[in-house]
C-alpha cells in the first residue's frame, strides 16, 4: 500500500480535513470509482440473484469499480472489476452490515460460497452482501466468465492480477463504506459494520489479507475464513477472526490462542456440500442459462431441496464436488457470521467449542465412519447416515442408512424424533445453531416418519417445536 500523501498549502483543502483525506486517497490511487455497466447483451448480470428479491424486501444492483491498486511489492496499475449489490430496500429493515464476499474461482469461474451458504439468514436478518469479483479468474476467459459471458455489458473490465487482488478488495470496503467516487451502492443506508468472508482459495486470499494488509488498511472490522488458511498469524489480530473449518481441513496442531480469534471445526462437514450444489446446479445454473429468477415459492422449493440432511435419499448427494455431502454446514456458517457480527458489534466473544478428535494423526470417526469431536449437529448425534465428507478431497457423498438400518437403530419414529430434538435442542444452547434453524431442522425430521413400518409411526411434532435460549 501506498502511504496518503496531503497536500500542503491549499488553504481550501486544509480548511476540511475531510475534504483533504478525500484528495490523498485519490492522488494516492485509493478512492474507487463506482458506475452502471451497460445493459448488455444478456441484460443482467453474470452471478446475480438466482431468485426475486423484493418479497424479502431486498433490491440488487451490479456496480463496475475502478481505481488504481497497488500490490505487495509496490507496483501500481489501474484496474475495473465489478460488485454484485444486494441490500434491503429501506434503513428500517437494514442491521447496518455489509458482508463482502471474496467469491471462489477454484473452478475457474465465480463462486459466492458463504452468500450462498448462509443465504436464509442473511435476508431474515436484515445484511446487504456483496459478490466481489476479487480475483482475475473470475473476470476472464472461461465461458462462465464476464467478459465472455457478455462482452458488451463487461467491456469495460481489467484485473492487472491478483498481486493486485488484496488492495482492490481494501477500496471494495471503503466504497461500500462511502469512501467512492460516482455512484453510491449503499444509498438510504447508513452502513455501521463491513464483515469480509471467503471459503477455500478465498479463505487462504482473506488469511493473507489479514497478515498482510488488515493492520495499514483498516477497511473491515471483521472476518470469517472458512475452509482455508492457518490457525497461526503473524502479528496480534485487531479485529475479530472466526475460522470455520470442514473434516478436510482437519489438523491436530494447535491454534493461535489471540483473543480476537475462534477455531470452529464442524464434525462431518465436507469442504463443497449440497445445499451449495444444489443451489448452483438449480438455482444459479438455471438463471446463467436465461431463466428468470424464481418466485419466492420457487425459492423455498429449492431450499427445501438444498437443505436435505440424507433423512432423503437423492440422487445428488452420491456426485461428489457437484453436490455430494448433506452435512447441513450451512446452519454453522449461518450461526458463524451472526456470531461474527455480534462480536463486532458488542465486544462478546462467540463460544469456545470442541475440537476435532485426531487418532494416529488422522481425523477419528465411529462405527458409522462418522466424525467425531467438533461442533456435533443433531444430524450427526443421531445419524441416519454416513457422511463421507473427504472421499473426493474437495467434497464427498453421503450414504444414508437403508430403511431397515434405521428401524434396528432406533425402533420407532417418536424415539428418532425424541433424540433429533434432544441434539438440537444441545447445539442451540451451545451456541452453534440458531433458532430459526432448529426449527427448520426439526421440520425436516419428519420426512424420516416414511423409514418406519407403520406400526412404528407417531405423528410428527415439529410444527410445536420450540427450541431454547440461544446459548454460547
């Protein structure tokens, strides 16, 4: 980063020190500038909403930002990459967090993994988040790229490299912060917290970030890194940390032990899980091909679909990578960000929680060959499958017990569903699921009612589910 140089001897400038940091940041290359993209072939953006916004009271809108970015070793040069915006509509319904979202290009093309990830929560809970197109991979050249994908509308886009990347998302933070140029991607709301989140290649991205450029820049208050990076940092954090970590990531080495950090591991958690894939082969995949966005029916179809925990056998949940996993990580990275903005904006650190079980070195597991230690979902307390989740490094299948396995195991639905809501009941008072989704959870118990013989079936009583005091 290059250090703000002030101008001296413009009486008009000194007189506003606001006005003066305005002028350093610009002659500095450090103040973006945000503008509408052409309409374009296509007409929309690559990436954006698979589903209608407005019921939720949500709006979205694409911004091209460009501004010089420096890089590690001082090199300069002008970029354009572009932001996908999505925010409430009105102040009231807005928490005042902006979550900016380091999307995956591991495949070559854009990835919104925790956007995706922690969706329900995001919109019941009143975030704008952000797609930000960080890295040159997913500006181009692969067909699901958007220069190729509409090289009208994304003409004007350049990523010098991603030796460039890390400044580029510093200036990201501080436009969505109104520290840009041009257009203001946050009009009506008063933004009070900006979040920063990134799984896998983007979590490692957000690691270095942290060691490398967090302290100089100050542009975000706090950040999760999921499925990546180290449990070790370079200097004392000064803003909080959550690492949120999958069976793949599994190490018995010990962590950092900084106040502003917390290691969540998740037992039986696959690195690319099924509500992910789901979502990107229904929802996303459909929407890049021309569809229009689903309706908020259509939305809840396909969560309900994505959020299937193996009680269902489906055909997905044994392609590994495209889908795979059913281990409902989702919750916890759910639970992770509202923890993460709670520990930002109160100061309250999120639970402590166990760590993986290691045996020989290697990740421990049951008779099931299932995980054991880390936060422990209901679904794992009480499987009714095997969740291979690093049979395919990046992802992995799940296996869900035949009917008969289910009724010797657990004799009848009402002792099932008695133990699921135990388990569930446990992980809301740890402080590793939230409420809405326990009760989410607990409805989707009762699709399980079909594995029993009749004689086995009490009547399903998720609809009175009320879970505990959220704890931690």
């Amino acid at each position: 980063m290059l250090a703000l140089v002030v101008g001296v001897g413009s009486p008009s400038v000194e007189a506003d020190p606001g006005r003066a940091e305005r002028a350093a940041r610009e002659r500095a290359g450090v103040t973006p500038r945000l503008s509408a993209p052409p309409s374009g072939v296509r007409g929309y953006p690559l990436w954006d909403s698979w589903h209608r916004l407005r019921p939720f009271g949500y709006t979205e809108r694409e911004y091209l930002v460009s501004g010089t970015a420096t890089a590690g070793d001082g090199a300069r040069a002008a970029y354009t990459t572009r932001v996908i915006v999505t925010r409430p509509r009105k102040q009231r319904d807005f928490n005042g967090t902006v979550l900016l979202d380091w999307v995956n290009v591991t495949a070559q093309f854009e990835n919104a993994v925790d956007s995706l990830e922690a969706r329900e929560m995001l919109l019941r809970e009143g975030y704008a988040f952000v797609h930000v197109s960080a890295q040159a991979a997913g500006v181009c050249c692969s067909p699901l790229t958007p220069v190729v994908f509409d090289p009208v509308r994304y003409a004007a886009l350049s990523h010098p490299g991603d030796d460039y990347a890390q400044d580029m998302f510093t200036q990201v933070a501080r436009a969505l912060r109104g520290q840009g140029r041009g257009l203001d991607p946050m009009p009506g709301l008063r933004v009070r917290r900006v979040l920063a989140a990134g799984q896998s290649q983007s979590a490692s991205r957000l690691y270095a970030y942290v060691n490398e450029n967090q302290a100089e820049a100050s542009a975000i208050d706090g950040f999760l890194i999921h499925g990546g990076g180290e449990k070790t940092f370079e200097a004392p954090l000064d803003v909080p940390v959550l690492h949120l970590l999958s069976d793949r990531e599994a190490d018995p080495s010990p962590p950092t032990r900084d106040r502003n950090y917390r290691l969540w591991e998740v037992a039986g958690a696959a690195h690319s899980d099924y509500f992910i894939g789901v979502q990107q082969v229904e929802g996303q995949g459909a929407r890049v091909a021309g569809r229009p966005p689903r309706s908020r029916t259509g939305y809840r179809q396909l969560i309900n679909r994505a959020g299937n925990y193996g009680q269902v056998p489906a055909p997905l949940q044994n392609v590994c990578l495209v889908a795979g996993s059913t281990m409902p990580n989702h919750y916890v990275v759910s639970t992770a960000l509202h923890q993460l903005e709670a520990w930002v904006r109160t100061g309250k650190r999120p639970p402590l929680t166990p760590r993986y079980r290691f045996a020989g070195g290697e990740l421990a597991r049951d008779a099931d060959r299932n995980t054991l230690g880390g936060i422990r979902l209901a679904p794992i307390e009480v499987p009714v499958a095997t969740y291979e989740s690093t049979l395919c490094d990046l992802g992995g299948i799940t296996v869900p017990f035949s009917d008969r396995e289910v009724q010797q195991r657990y004799g009848t639905f009402a002792r099932y569903q008695r133990l699921m809501r135990r388990a569930t009941d446990r992980a809301v008072e740890q402080g590793w699921l939230l409420r809405p989704d326990a009760r989410d959870q607990m409805r989707r118990v009762c699709r399980v009612r079909t594995r029993f013989e009749q004689a086995d079936r009490s009547p399903c009583t998720s609809g009175s589910y009320h879970p505990p005091r959220f704890g931690g």
